[in-house]
C-alpha cells in the first residue's frame, strides 16, 4: 500500500474537517449553486491547499499520495462541485506556476493560492474550440513592453470567484498550432478582463462556472508563465495531474455512492425480503464492487508512477477513459437499485449522477483519451 501512517493521519484529519464543516452544508450550497469564499482561506489555514508543494510557500511538502487523500475525503462532502473548485486550486492551476514559475511569480500567485488568500481558475477552453486545445483563438500580441490580450474562455470552474487566472493564449499564428501558444497569468482586477456571464449547468452546481472576457488586457511581461511559444506542451504537463488527479477523485466518489447502496440494498425490501438478495441485485453489486477495486488499483498503479516523476501519459488516459466509463456505470446502477426514491432530488445517488457525468468530458473527453492512447500507446 502506498500510505503511510502520515497519510493516516492526513487521512483522518481531512475526513474529519469534511464531516463538521462540508457535508452539514452541502444540500445548501448546492442549492445556491454557490460556497462561501470563506472555504479557501480555512482550507488553507489547516494547511489542505497546498499538501505536496515545499514549507518554503507555505506548502506542507508532502507527497503526490497526500493530493490523493484529499481528492478522496473531499468525495465525501456531498458536493461534487466543491470537491472540484479546491482540486483546481491546488492542483490544476497552480501545479504549472510551481513547476514553470519565477520566483516572484510564486511569491505572487503560489503563495497566496496554498493560503486561500487568492483564488485560481485555469482557462482553456473557448467557445470554439475545447477538444483541440492548440486551436485556441484567444490572441496575445506584444504591445508597449508587454502584451495585449483579446479572446475569451468558456466552461471555466472557479472563473467567477477567482482573484486570477492562469491563460493559454495564441502568440503565434493559428498556423503554428500547438507551437504558437503561451500561458499568462493573468489578475482578474486587470482591466478588461470581465465574468461574462455565470453558467447554469446539469451538475457540480456549487462550483461556479464562468464565461470570461478579455478585451485590450495589458498585461506585463513578467505576467508570462514559463516559455513564450511553449504554453501547449506545459499545459499538457498540466493535464497529465489534472486527469490523474480527476481519476483518483471519480473512483472515490464511485465508492462513497457504492457503499451507500450497499446499505440501502440490505435495507430496502420487496416482495419480503431485502433486494440484495434478490441474485440479480447481487451480482449488479458484486460487477460494480469488482469494477471500482480494479479501477483503484490501476489508477494507485499509475500514480505511483507520476509520484516517482515518469510521464505515462497512454497509462493516465486510460486511467481517465475507463475511471469514466466504471462511474458511468457505478451512477446509473446504483439509481436504478434506488428505484423511484434514486429519482428524487433529496437522494444522494441523484446528485452523484449528474455530478459524476463530467469526469468523461472535463480536462479531455473520453474521444480524446482514446485518440492520445491509439498515438501514444499503439502507434495509430
Ligand atoms: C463543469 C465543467 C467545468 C469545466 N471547467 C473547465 C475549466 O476550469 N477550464 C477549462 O479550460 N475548461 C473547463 N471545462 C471545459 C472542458 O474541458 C471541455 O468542455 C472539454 O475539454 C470538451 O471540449 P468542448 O466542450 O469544446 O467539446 P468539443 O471539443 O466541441 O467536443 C464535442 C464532442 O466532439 C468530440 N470530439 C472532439 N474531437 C474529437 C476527435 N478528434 N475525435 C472524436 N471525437 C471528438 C468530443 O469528444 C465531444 O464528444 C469545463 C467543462 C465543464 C462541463
């Protein structure tokens, strides 16, 4: 196993925090389809923003097993989309400023994102392009000693909340694709930079969800993460962590609603008796069960090696691919068990089946894993 006792101890601190000061307010933050602000700085102060990043930044210098223990625990909140907002936090948009970054840039943006004094949010994804991140539009052109951005990003977590934003943007042609792209950060009090609008959407409703806006944002040079032109290769180094990292997080959830219709399939009866014991009910559990234990595994196995500093990229697309394809199945399974009461609002299953369809969308759909695995591990 790869926990120590330390992760133990992590294990059985975030579980509690998540027990007294998440779940109690779940149902009401989704129905608000929003969660106070509040949350970052007292994640931060209990020292759960910044788990694997050195004391230095005020990081607790752990492991990559550290992210997984709160990626697991935080499945317990009740609210996907809280769960969500902290991982892009602590481990989509800061990753890159961490690995990539100035000094000052870590002074500026790291530091204050492991405190919760500032919020990130990462933007890619546009109106008109998602999947194919290296035709994005939104343009960077040098202007007065810096650069002048104009563009804007959709379907972007934490968008509306965030103090800044870490954004790919073209500095080449479209022509040059993946090689004329950048990564900014970005203020959000910078002018032109605007929340176009907050989306309403199927699930994850605690997280917000923006449409941002970019017009004439003057940016300094210093505001450029990493290598000029080379924003493309970062952000996929980027993405690796992120899908890992979802993956971890998706097999959680899946075993949390698990464990939830295990109880109620004992507790429920028709016909005279509990429905587990019906053979049918049964062997639907024990397909779910044996899919969720093999998925932990591969996605443990596959960590293990991101954590030793490999670059699997063909392992964590599949990881993602099949954490996606079992949750699917993990959601819609463990509804039906619950029959009309799996329909209700009130139910937990209810909410962990919208939630759980964006793990095969978010951070690269399923088509696109399958297109990375057919180059990278077949040669397709
Ligand atoms: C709740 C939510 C939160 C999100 N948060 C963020 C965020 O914080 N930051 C961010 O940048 N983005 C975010 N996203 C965006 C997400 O990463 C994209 O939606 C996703 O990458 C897909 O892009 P798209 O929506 O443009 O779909 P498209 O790329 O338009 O794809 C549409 C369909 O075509 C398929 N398709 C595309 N290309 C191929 C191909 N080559 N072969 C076969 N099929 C293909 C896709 O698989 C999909 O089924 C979020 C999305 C959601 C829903």
């Amino acid at each position: 196993m790869p926990f120590t006792a330390e992760h133990d101890a992590l294990r059985e601190t975030v579980r509690e925090f998540v027990a007294r000061e998440l779940r109690p307010n779940a149902d009401e933050w989704e129905a608000a389809e929003y969660f106070p602000d509040s949350l970052f700085p007292r994640m931060g102060e209990l020292g759960l923003l910044g788990l694997r990043y050195p004391e230095e930044y005020g990081g607790q210098g752990g492991d990559y097993w550290s992210a997984i223990v709160l990626a697991e625990e935080m499945a317990r909140c009740g609210s996907g989309g809280v769960g969500m907002a902290v991982s892009v936090q602590a481990e989509m948009a800061t990753p890159p400023i961490f690995k990539f970054g100035t000094e000052e840039q870590k002074q500026r943006y790291l530091v204050p994102a492991i405190r919760g004094q500032k919020v990130a949010a990462l933007g890619i994804t546009e109106p008109d392009t998602g999947s194919d991140v290296a035709s994005v539009r939104t343009r960077a052109v040098r202007h007065n000693g810096g650069w002048r951005i104009n563009g804007s990003k959709l379907y972007i977590t934490n968008g509306v909340r965030c103090d800044y934003i870490l954004l790919v943007a073209r500095t080449g042609t479209q022509e040059e694709g993946a090689h004329g792209i950048t990564l900014f950060l970005v203020d959000k009090e910078t002018p032109g930079f605007a929340v176009s609008r907050k989306l309403k959407k199927l699930g994850m409703h605690a997280s917000d969800t923006a449409e941002l806006s970019f017009s004439d944002v003057d940016v300094p040079e210093s505001a450029v993460l990493g290598e000029v032109g080379q924003g493309f290769y970062h952000l996929m180094w980027e993405l690796q962590g992120e899908r890992l990292i979802g993956s971890a997080g998706s097999v959680a959830g899946a075993e949390v609603m698990f464990e939830e219709t295990l109880r109620w399939c004992k507790e429920r009866e028709a016909f005279g008796r509990p429905i587990a014991r019906f053979q049918v009910n049964r062997h639907k559990l024990v397909d779910l069960y044996t899919d969720i234990s093999i998925c932990k595994n591969y996605v443990y196995s596959v960590a293990e090696r991101w954590d030793k500093g490999e670059y699997p990229v063909a392992e964590i697309s599949m990881a993602k691919l099949f954490v996606g394809q079992v949750t699917t199945r993990v959601a819609d399974t463990c509804l039906q068990l619950h029959g009309g009461f799996g329909y209700m609002s009130e139910a937990h299953i209810s909410r962990y089946f919208r939630d759980s369809r964006l793990i095969r969308i978010g951070a690269g759909t399923d088509e696109v894993m399958k297109e990375i695995i057919a180059k990278t591990a077949l040669d397709l």
